[in-house]
C-alpha cells in the first residue's frame, strides 16, 4: 500500500478545501478510503504512519470530528494531540506564524477546526502558508471538505457512482444556535464536480458566499451537472436521490445574531418529514452531518428511519480522514 | 494468553455493575488482572489491543480512575481519548443515542463516568443499549464496579482468599464536598456474593438505596455470607479484617445541599482514627479509594501507617481495569 | 543506543533544575539529543520507551512545551497523558503526595508545569519526595531547565563548542503579561558551567533572586567563565556571540500586579531591535523562547531576520527533551 500512496504524489500537501484538489486527487481519496474501510473490517492493520504525530487545534467542539481524526490515527499508528487555543500561548502573544513554524518541527501534520465566521479561512490560510507539514481542515467558517468526502463516499457505497444522480441540500429552520455555513458550501462545490446535479434551497435570506454560489455553478459547467438554487423547501426533494436537509445561520445577510435567531424562526415550516420524504425517489437516502436538532430540523421518524444513513455518514468520516492523513503526511 | 482471553467469551460485554456479571466471569477477570500485574513487573509487553481505541467520556473530574484507564490501553497497546462534554457537541443537541452509535462506528469501547445523582446510570444504560461496543463504567450515581474489583484484588493479595473474612463499610463526616453513594453500594453488593460478611454502618440519614440494600442481603444469601447494617460507627471496626471508612452524602435522604452538609457536619465523630482501628483484628487493613479528606474522614497518623494499604488498592485499579478491557473490548 | 543509555546510570532520577546534574551527565544527555535528532532526520525509529506513560500535570498553559514532550514521548514509542488540576482531584482534597504514589503506580515518569511565584517549585519538590518515578520539570517559578538545554544545543550546533563565547540575558518590557524569572535563572545557572561567558542586564528593580544570582557567580568560577551583572541594555549586546532579550517580572523586586505593570512600563528603550542587534558580533544570535511579545520585547525585523534562530531553537526542546526521557524513564 505504501507505494502506491507515495506515487499519488499527495505528500505535504494542505488541504483547506475540496477546491485544491483536482478530481483525480480526489479519487485517489476515494479509493484508499475504501481500501481502509475493507482492511479495518478484516482486521488488517495499516500502521502507514507509526509513531508520527496529528496536532488538532480546535477553536469549536466537537464529537465526530476530533474522534474520527483521533482514532484514525491511531488506527495508521500514530499519536493525535488534541489541543484548544485556551490551552496554548495563542492568547500569550502566539501568532498563526509562530504556532504553525514550531508545530512543523515537532510533528507531521496540523489539523485545524475554526468555525468563526470572517476569521476561521483566513487563521488557516494562514497557518498554511507558514507551515512545512500539511494543514488539514477539520471545518472553518468556509469551508467543510472532510464531511463533504464522507458524504461522497456514503452515497456511492449506497446508490453506486454518482454521476446523474439528484442531490437535494435544503435549508432547516432550528433557532437554538446559528450553525456555520461551511457544509452547504463545501457540498455544493464539489458534489457538481463528481458529476452529481444538486438543488440548493433556502429562504432568501439564507444565500451563501456569492463567489461560493459562483464556483459551484463554474464547478457543474465543468463536471457536466446541474446546480441550481430555489426558494422552496420541496425543490431539493423531488424527484431526489439524496436529501441533505441542514440547518445555518443568515450569515451573508446578517451578523446580528438576535435578527438572525428571529429569521430562523420565520421558516418553522422548513422541517424534514415523512411527507417531504415522500417527495423523492423511492430509494432516496436521508443525510445529516450530526448533531441534528430532532423535532426542528427533522421528526425522529425519518431520522431513525429506513431511509436515514445518518451512522453511516458518520463512520465514513473516519475513513476518508485515514486516506487524507495517509495521502499527506 | 489470547485464547483464553477469547475463550472467556465476555467480547462485547458491558460493565455498569459486578450484579451483571457471575461469579465466575468476576473470577476470570481477577485472575487475568493478577497475570497482567505479574507480567508488567516482569517487564513483559501485553499488546493485546493493539490500535484500538477507548473512549473515556468524563461528567465529572478524575485522577485515579482516568489515568489508571489511560494508562492501562496504552500498556495494552491502545489508545484512550479524554473526552469532556463541554469538549463535544453533547451541549449542541447529540443525545446519547447519537454518542453510542458514533463512537461505535470508530473505536472498540466506551468508558464513561456521571455522578449526577438520579442521572448517571441512566445516561450509562441508555448508551449501552444503542452502542454495539461495550460500555464500561468509571463510576455513575449508582455503582463504581471498577473500584470494587480493584478493592477485592486488594483483600486478595494481602489476606490470601476473601471467603470468611469480615468487611467494615463505615460512613464517615467530610462536610466539604458531598460524595455519591456508588461506593460503598458497590462493596455490599459483590463483597457478599465472593463470601465475604459485610457490616455497613452509618448514621441513620445516610442509608443507601433501598433496592441495593434488599440485593445486597440477597446476594450474602447467594454467597453464603452475612451482610448487616449498623448506626454505629465502631460496628465496622470490630473483629474486622479489613475496614473501608469513606464519606458519602445523604442522598437517599434529601437532595438539598445546606441540609445535606449541616447532617454530614452533625456527625462529626465518624472519623477514623488510631482507637478505632484497635478494635479490629491486628491484620485489619485501612482501605479508601481516595482522595481521602484527612484530618476529617481519617487522621494522618491511620492513612500513611502500616495497615493502610491505600496506593496498593489504588494500583489495582490499573491492572484489574486491564483485565476488564482485554476481556471485552 | 539502550546499553549507552543503561550505562549512564540516570534511571530513575529527577530533573528539577540542570544544577542537580553534573557537568558530564548534562553532556551524556547532549550527546544522545543529538545522536535522536539525526536518527529523526533519517528516518529511523527510536521506539525507546514503548507503551511507557509520562504524565504531564499543567498548572499554566502551554504550546511548546505540552507539544514537544508529548510528541516526544511519541516519537519514543510512549504515550503522554495531558493533566490539568481543574480535571484532577487537586481541588478534592489531593494532596501532592497522592498524586505522586498513585501516578508512580500506574506510569513511568511525572511531568509539571507550575509557575506560580511561591508555589511551583516547592510542589515540584514535595512531589519528587514522595514519586518512585522520575519528575521532570516543565518550568516552575525558579527554574525552567529543559529551556535552557535547548537554547545550549542550539548554540553548540551553530556556533561550534560554547566554550569562550559571550552571551547576553538581557530583561525587556512587555507590560502585558507578567513573566516568570525561571528563564534568566537557569541561563545564568547553567551557561557558565559550560563555560559561556554571562552578561546579565536588567534594570535595578527586575533582579532575579539573590540564592540564584550568588550561585552562578560560584558556578562560573567553577566553569572557568565570568558571570556579570549589569544595568544597561546594551551590555548584554556588545561584542556577544548569542543574545536572548525576554521580558520578565520585577517579582523579587514587588508582588503587586499593578506596580509590577507600571515597573514594566518604566523602561519602554529595553526593546530589542537592529541598532542593538548591531552591537554584537557579526554572526550574533537571536534568541527567544517564545512566545515573543512582537514590537514590544522585539522588532519583527530581527525576529524574523537573519540572526534569529528562535526555530531552531524551539525544535531543539523536542530533542533535548527526548534525551531526557530516554536517559531517566
């Protein structure tokens, strides 16, 4: 396996956003995750990266994330560090040059999660730019890829290739908490590139980053798909083969968070049920990143139900994070 | 050693309570935990998990019970991760369902400590019916089964067989923090059942919960042992092999906290010193699963003399908690 | 490499402050820092400690330091578990003596970082007493050794033996954050053992302790150098080889925060910039062990310059530090 993972020629790369890679990067992705996947089932060990060391940095909680990456590398046999900045000397005079020069003379990697809208791209940018080892995101305030990779991965296992297939991406009214608009972004960028065609939908004030809006329709010009944006909830689910209906904040239109609890709270309506499931194809598939806001964001019944891959997504997190880490450091 | 591991057929067990497990499975673990405590002082590597990952989910703080965890997967060749709910997104809507069904898809065990009193075991047994690994307790509101075992390897090793010896439980005032019941609960509950008498004594508010208090008299039936409560404090003392003084709150009794310290501070003459420990057999061994409130449950002068075997109890921690993994994880 | 590191017959010793150590036993660990360091470079394995522990008990924050011990201890085939007294039972009535017998149980060394004025070096020592472990220092309030072994091999691989050269420890101003003294104090400790030539400068009130600054005069008597203390700035620079300008408290001088801060802003001129850095020799080194407080304690221009070696400097923390693990645990 190592010479094939050296000849992809991935080694020191960063890995901010799907954007980066090319599609045959991306491929290459693919199939090691699932090579990962077969060999952990079978227990084979795959120690690609023994005694090599992970920083992950995390400026936002998490479950999925900080564990999949943890357990990934300790999977491929190395060490992950989990590291908060309330822990470290960033508030002591440590800037993103500093922390990412001396992180890159101890380990092999730094992993960042920074979901501060207007700050989280350009900390990471900017680690990148200083650092000798990769830089992986683990989501900024931008963007998402490795929930977006595990999600790719979910959907062909479940429905085969791709390409041709109906994405649905529908806006969810859940006013407990403004989430980030990093999925939806990351979705509608790189789901066009693998050939996939993907419906946006969300009340007007919900619009993304326009030149994020711009390069997924750039992106599906150049995969041969179709991107198109709606304002009614039902559009991502008709006629869809995958529904990812998810929550975020008005964050183009508004930093007001008080404004932007009350504009969530405009669209209840904008809820995954069983009824909106019945839009689809028979065979549609349920996803969510997780956690998911039940009874606001979707009914436990379609949640927990037959057509909810939701653990499914989830383990592929692992698996795709194991091929990015094996790819790069 | 891994035959025998496997041929105890406890792979994907759970373990909230010794009162899940027969006396024979606890007797598989004790022997496995006295092997692998012979074989690392013989500096004989153990790597029976290796790569494999325990998640260790803490509501509460921990010294002993997180580093012996720690410690021991990393001895087996493993790896732990620390995890706080402050850290995941526990706060951000993910209900134990999600937790169970996540980390199940990543790693081999999930270990968590919650005291919340009428919480706890609550949160333990609803992730053990969704998780498809074991879950294993590092103490809840209502057992801490690790301690227990490691206490009993304790009585073991220092007086030879534990059948006819006699155990004190005694409740002692320590006003500065009140302390769950899952000790001493713990001990009248597997004590009696490997043939020891237990006398528990305490001070009428303190009672336990009185279903532990019936299983406990059940199982010294069962065990062939006696089990008796006392509201006197030197009960515990007398004629006893081993005494284990150790404060609690009165929770079974009231839940308000000023009412809780003004009965923990009207009892102050439950400490245990130097004349009370006269009362017991010559060989009668001083136990506490720390940390010990000195001065208050316990003079200096009894913790760090001769009978105390405090730090011996608080290494088997270690070895008895790697028994339990290699067992079921 | 194990028999040369058997042979140096430091198993099991603390290392609390390079004066414990002699002269030829602080060589042994430089030469096995840089015998690690090259075998890093070439990628060959130094699984010297397998699935060893080494704790690590935070008092203060830290990104270096946590960073560099525990990828070591990584790099070594170990496993370090990050400890902080919030998550301990310290505030549960864990006194340093438990934390020292249960830790000395499970693991195989103790690291801490307690800076508090006062306080960190006598629970450094308390725990030492009582721990059958190594300790090791990660800096308290008096001492900060495994700094300083990183500045020296980083000056021996620069500039060749240290032997004969200048180097100046001179105090600046950064109000924001008041700075521990352990830095200058084993500067001034050890360098003059080694034979390097101390220039020490400060203004009056920001003294180190009188113990310290009597006891490298005596060492550099002992070491063949000169050891000199001064009130101006600019001595440290003259005619140096190596040069470290760092802020730090005026602590033995006053206790009060706010007189401390107003002292700190006192002396704004004590700032290290181009016109200082010109003093020195021209192949003079910049040092610093970071985080720097940028344009106040040092221009960007000679941080990020030519003469700065602050990169190197902090790699070699890890290298140093890993020779120490191997030489004791």
């Amino acid at each position: 396996m190592h010479d094939s993972i050296d000849a992809a020629g991935l080694k020191g790369r960063d890995f901010l956003s799907t954007q980066d890679w090319s599609v045959d990067e991306l491929e290459t992705l693919f199939a090691l995750a699932a090579r990962l996947k077969a060999d952990r089932k079978a227990g084979i060990p795959t120690r690609l990266l023994e005694d090599k060391t992970l920083y992950m940095i995390f400026f936002d909680s998490s479950t999925r994330t900080r564990n999949s990456f943890e357990t990934g590398i300790t999977q491929l046999g190395g060490h992950g560090i989990y590291l908060s900045p309330d822990k470290m000397q960033i508030s002591h005079g440590e800037n993103a040059r500093d922390t990412a020069n001396v992180l890159s003379r101890y380990g092999e990697a730094i992993a960042i999660r920074h979901c501060a809208f207007g700050e989280g791209n350009e900390y990471l940018t900017e680690v990148a730019e200083h650092a000798s080892v990769p830089v992986l995101s683990m989501q900024c305030d931008v963007y998402h890829p490795c929930q977006i990779l595990a999600d790719y991965l979910t959907i062909r296992e479940k429905l085969g290739s791709g390409r041709g297939l109906k994405l649905g991406v529908a806006w969810t009214s859940a006013p407990n908490y403004v989430r980030p608009i990093s999925v939806p972004q990351s979705l509608i960028l790189m789901m066009p590139r693998l050939g996939i065609d993907v419906t946006l939908a969300y009340p007007p004030e919900f619009r993304l980053l326009p030149d994020i809006e711009e390069q997924a329709q750039a992106n599906a010009a150049a995969g041969d798909a179709r991107f198109e944006i709606s304002h009614r909830f039902e559009d991502a689910f008709e006629d869809a083969d995958v529904v990812i209906p998810k929550s975020w904040g008005p964050l183009v239109h508004t930093r007001d968070h008080a404004e932007g609890v009350r504009l969530i709270e405009a669209y209840p309506d904008w809820r995954c049920d069983a009824n909106r499931m019945a839009l689809g194809k028979d065979h549609m598939l349920y996803m969510h990143p997780l956690p998911a806001d039940r009874g606001r964001e979707v009914t436990n019944e379609v949640i927990d139900g037959p057509q909810s891959v939701v653990y499914d997504e989830a383990e592929n997190r692992l698996h795709v994070q194991k091929a990015l880490m094996a790819l790069t450091m």
